[in-house]
C-alpha cells in the first residue's frame, strides 16, 4: 500500500492500490549535497512565495502583477477563506478572492483540479510575474519544484521548518498514474539508484544533482520547466506520495511528488485572469531516456 498525503500544513491520509497521496509543503533533499545548494536554487525563483490562509501556511507562484496560483487545498484548510496573505521576498501583501478551481473535488490526486487563484488589489511591483504553460510538453523534461515548509533530507524525511525557500530537481516522470494519483508524478532517487518507485513507467533510477521530494509546506508551489530559455509553471504542488517500503517521516527516498497539470486548469486562470499560457516551442532536449512506446503511454491526456 501506498499513502498520499497533502502538503498544507493541514494534513489528510488516504490510501490507494500501490502509493496514497498526502497534502505537500516544502522539501527534502540528497543526504549528501548541502542544504545550501537547495537554498540557492530556491533564491533563483523570486515569483514564489509563502502563503497564509486563516492559519493554513503553503506556496504560490505570483503569474500576474495582481495574481497568484496556489493549490486548492491551501484554500480549503483555512476553512475556505477567501483572504489571506502572500509573503514576496520581504514584503507582506493582502489576498482577497481566493477561488479554487470549480471542477476541484476536494481531495488531493483525485480529478486533478488542485488550483486557486488569488488577488493582490494593490499589485507587486519590482518582479516579472512567471508565466504559465499549457502545452503537452513537460513530460521527461527537468523540473524545478520551488516552495517553503519543512525540511529534511531522503534518509531521515521531513524533520523541521526553518520558513526559507527552496528549489529541487526532479524529472517529471508520467502524467496521470493511476485514478486517484492524477497530475504529474516524480519519485525521489537515492544516489544508489536503489529506489526507483516508478521503474514501471520508465523512470531513471538516477538521481540528479540536487533531487528532491516534495513534503508538508509545499503545496501551491510552483513547478517550473525552461523551455527555449524560460522558466515556466507547469505544475502547483498538490500531494507527496509515501512508498510502501517506507513509515514515519515523509519525503523519504522512494517516495514521490505530485503536481496539479497546469495544462488542465489553464482555460480557467486564464478566464479568472485573463492572463494566456506562454507556449514556446520547447528545444529539442531532455525527452531521451524513455524509449518512444513509453512516451506515446506517458503523454496520452484528457482532451
């Protein structure tokens, strides 16, 4: 059995037939790569900050000067308030109209819609708003995952909370896993290659220089890949993922990070917005390392 958790700093467990999702908030690291490389990557995405909604703390990623995308979730575990706050490099600012998604079915890796959207009256002035991505993508490509929360590495989990942000790399392994782990899906590799949860889909057992996984503080998140030289959203963090060989602290090696699909609730940020995606057409890369009847499974989606 697996468990997926959310990642606000409100929790639920669920169970599933091989992972459950759990809500997701922050992020640990390689146990043998400082802390600070993780902090350094975090500080290179000034677009994410750290939200509070009624006492439900998470992420979200600033995608317009008066707008910012988090997860539904975070929404729901401030007792669905539709105020709260967006801390921005220093700077405190009021959120009002915080919607989730309308297609949002109120439990994390089921359906896929994890989105809300929030609005600053007054604006952020001073940062270029990230742009987000709704094309077909993502799939195989390097992603960065940034946010705040708890902290820890893939040997001990989650252990502690320091409120810093943080950026990791994953590759973005398969869409839609199974029916109660929509979205996207990465699992955390250990520098032996001995924890390859997703092998079945093609994943690598290897692990990047600085890998991660999500964990509790995360969620509403950005999910950033570079495509022809810019870094786009194209994913909110919505759940963490706990491998059955594993117990107690999350984000352990082997466990795995889930991603609501930015390209699913696009035609609704943008008509709440009116903002449109940003779809460059991405440079001849990293979607190698699956063999091509992989790929054709691994990029099927809803129409």
């Amino acid at each position: 059995m697996i468990r997926v958790h959310r990642l606000s700093l409100f929790s639920a467990l669920f169970t599933a037939a091989l992972f459950a999702p759990i809500l997701a908030n922050a992020s640990t690291r390689r146990h043998d790569v400082p802390d600070a490389n993780y902090l350094n990557l975090g500080s290179q995405f000034n677009t994410v900050g750290a939200v509070n909604f009624n006492g439900a703390g998470g992420s979200a990623t600033l995608i317009g000067a008066n707008w910012i995308l988090t997860a539904a979730h975070v929404k729901d575990g401030g007792g669905g308030t539709s105020t709260g706050s967006f801390f921005l490099n220093g700077t405190t600012y009021g959120v009002t109209g915080i919607v989730n998604h309308p297609s949002w079915s109120g439990t994390v890796g089921t359906g896929g819609f994890d989105f809300a959207l929030g609005f600053i009256a007054g604006g952020v002035a001073g940062v270029t708003p990230s742009g987000y991505y709704a094309g077909a993508g993502e799939l195989g490509q390097i992603g960065t995952s940034v946010g705040f929360g708890i902290i820890g590495d893939g040997n001990t989990g989650a252990t502690g909370s320091d409120g810093q942000r943080r950026g990791f790399h994953n590759v973005i392994d398969v869409l839609n896993f199974q029916a109660d782990l929509a979205g996207l899906l990465s699992d955390f590799d250990n520098p032996g290659g001995t924890t390859n949860t997703l092998s079945s889909v093609g994943s690598s057992p290897s692990a990047l220089g600085l890998e991660g996984n999500v964990t509790f503080g995360d969620s509403g998140g950005g999910l950033f890949v570079n495509f022809a030289g810019s870094s786009l959203v194209v994913g909110v963090t919505s759940y963490l993922v706990q491998a059955n060989f594993n117990s107690g602290n999350v984000g352990k090696y082997g466990d795995a990070s889930g991603w609501a699909d930015i390209s699913l609730g696009a035609p609704w940020i943008q008509q709440v917005t009116g903002i449109a995606p940003t779809n460059p057409v991405p440079e001849p890369a990293t979607m190698a390392a699956l063999g091509l009847g992989a790929l054709a499974l691994l990029r099927r989606r809803k129409k």
